[in-house]
C-alpha cells in the first residue's frame, strides 16, 4: 500500500484479524526487526529499495507467525546482489523459526541455494518431472554460503536441475 507506512502495511493482516492495538504494536516492531527493518517503520515504500520492500512484504507474511511460507517469485525482479542477500536472509529465518517455505523460482542456481527438495515443472501440462533432494548427507541441506555456492555439490545439483528442465523442453517441441 503506497500510502500506508511501512508499520502500517505490516499491521494489515493483525487489524484484518482484529488483533488488540497494544499487541500488534509489539507483534510490528518484532517483524520489522526480523528481517532488519526496526528504523523504517514510519518509512512509505516510496522511500524503500526493491530489497527492502520485499522485506516489508516478507514482514508481513511473518506477522502472523504462519507454519507454512508460499512465495511466487517474490525475487525475481530483484539486482543479483540483493536477490543473495534475501536468499540469505530467508534462510536465516527459516533456520530460526522452523518454518516450511514453498518457493516458486525459474532458477535453477536460486532453487538449489534454498532448497532442501526441488521439483522441476512440466510445462502443458503441469506435472512434476523431476524430484531432487539436495543432499543432506554431505550437510548440503543446511550448510548455505558462499562456499556452498562454489562447491561441486552445488554445481552438480543445478546440472542435475538444469538437464530435466532441458530434457522437458526438448520433448516438448
């Protein structure tokens, strides 16, 4: 919402739940500072970058302190740097508060990264044509850095990805 505050967008979902002022106040600041936000909550997203009003917007869907995270895309428009960094960050909260996410991405570098399981789409018709575990035996699963990002593991998994994507594809002409 252009015209609402950073604190006021984040509040939405508590004032649509009819959750008290005195708590949502609370419930806003522990949001904000979640995903490094505590000094823009009197900020308009006018006055944000593309990586911090994702964040918002990640603030948001946390306020409610859901078990189950689904994002479509949410960094695709993002710069390269700012999109590892929310990477990054997702993780960080994921580690933190147990959270199930289900990511929608079209690549195959952001899927590994994040991913403990990647399916890979079909496109027409919409099936699931691959089934990739990321492998937690060799701590792949949880152990995601700039190490992760340059190791054979890693460069193995997005082969692995990039070729039933490929392999879709091809079948499909």
């Amino acid at each position: 919402m252009p015209w609402a505050t950073v604190s006021s967008n984040v509040l939405l979902p508590l004032k649509l739940k009819g959750v008290a002022a005195a708590e949502s106040r609370k419930r806003v600041e522990e949001a904000l500072a979640l995903v490094g936000l505590e000094q823009f909550g009197a900020s308009y997203p006018r006055e944000l970058s593309g990586g911090m009003k994702m964040r918002v917007s990640i603030a948001r869907a946390l306020i409610t302190r859901p078990r189950l995270l689904l994002m479509d895309e949410p960094f695709a428009a993002l710069d390269e740097i700012t999109r590892m960094k929310l990477n990054d960050d997702l993780l960080r909260l994921w580690h933190a508060h147990g959270l199930t996410i289900v990511f929608v991405t079209h690549s195959v570098y952001e899927s590994v990264y994040l991913s403990s399981r990647v399916l890979v789409m079909a496109s027409r018709p919409g099936r699931v044509v691959a089934d990739e575990t990321i492998d937690p035996a060799n701590g792949a699963a949880y152990a995601r850095n700039e190490e992760f990002r340059l190791s054979p593991e890693y460069a193995a998994a997005c082969r692995r990805i990039s070729r039933a994507l490929h392999d879709d594809t091809a079948g499909a002409r």
